[in-house]
C-alpha cells in the first residue's frame, strides 16, 4: 500500500486542531446544563477541560505547523460560544448584570471586525481578555462573594476600554506610518 500524498497527509492534520475545538463546541450544552442546575462538581469539571482544549488546539495547531486564520477563527467562536453562554447564566441568576455580557459580545464583535481588515490589528490587552473572563469563570463560582462580583465588573470594564483604546492606537499609528504589522491576533 503507498501512502498518502503530501497535501492529503497536510489536510489529515489540519483535523486534530479543529477537533480539540470541537470537543469545547460540543461541550457548551453540558457545561451550560450543568451551571444552570447548580451542579459545580461537573460544571467545573466540563469547564476545566473545555479551558484546557483552548490551550491546546493552539499548542497542537502551533506545533504540527497548521495554523490558520479559519482555525482561529473557529477557536475564537468557541470560546465566545463558551464565555458568553456561561455569562447569560450568571445573568439570569442574577449574578452579573446584563451589560457585561453586552460588553463581552461587542468585544468579541471589535475582534471580528478588526481582525478582518487585510491589514490586521494587533490588541496586546484583548489577547489576553478572553483568558480573563475565564478566571473570571472559575472565580465565580469558587469565591461566590458580592466582593469578587463588584470587582470582577470593574475588572471586565477596565480589559474592554484598554483593549478598545490599544486598537484605535494602533489604528492611528497604522495610518500615520503606513505600517504593515505582522500578526493579526
């Protein structure tokens, strides 16, 4: 038996990136089920493996040399998927208000649409708000204080407006130099 062409083997590990991101996408109605009945154990655990898949498609993608913008774009769906499916529970439980989650989509919507010009936008403070907002997650529900609540909203606050004003800087340097950066995410 011959093996398999060069681009067929390259398109077979294209698979595994994208199937450690799925196993996160399917596990959103579990972790979402298992938050919404109050049961921690599991919704921590679901949550806890669904955090380490986010690491690891990039980690796998990285190393096997398959990166792609669909890829993380696919990435970015999951955890927007995750984080704000998580967010809608802790809203109607009362837990945060409804404009946090407000300002988790329109971030996630600024990401999308910056990261869709040719040019690309680097955002050294949004790269690293989705990792906030899941520590927020885990914090959540392991401190369960109004303390933690009041200081998590400010917190999210603070992650949107620098990661606004990194964007819009950047955007202004972008134009003023003509600059062409190297790296979209």
């Amino acid at each position: 038996m011959q093996d398999p062409p060069v681009k067929v083997k390259a398109i077979k590990r294209t698979v595994y990136p994208s199937a450690i991101t799925s196993f996160r996408v399917a596990a959103i109605p579990l972790v979402l089920y298992f938050l919404n009945i109050g049961d921690s154990t599991l919704f921590l655990a679901l949550f806890l493996l669904s955090s380490f898949t986010d690491l690891a498609d990039g980690y796998v993608a990285r190393n096997i040399k398959t990166t792609s913008k669909a890829g993380a774009y696919f990435d970015s769906m999951a955890d927007f998927g995750l984080i704000a499916g998580v967010f809608a529970v802790f809203t109607v439980k009362g837990i945060y208000p409804p404009w946090i989650l407000a300002i988790i989509a329109i971030s996630f919507g600024q990401f999308i649409i910056t990261s869709l010009r040719r040019d690309g936008i680097y955002d050294p403070v949004g790269k690293y708000f989705g990792s906030l907002l899941y520590a927020i997650i885990a914090m959540t529900l392991l401190v369960q204080t109004e303390v933690l609540y009041w200081l998590a909203q400010r917190v999210i606050v603070g992650f949107f407006a620098a990661s606004l004003v990194s964007r819009i800087i950047f955007l202004g340097l972008n134009r003023r130099e003509g600059a062409q950066p190297s790296s979209c995410f």
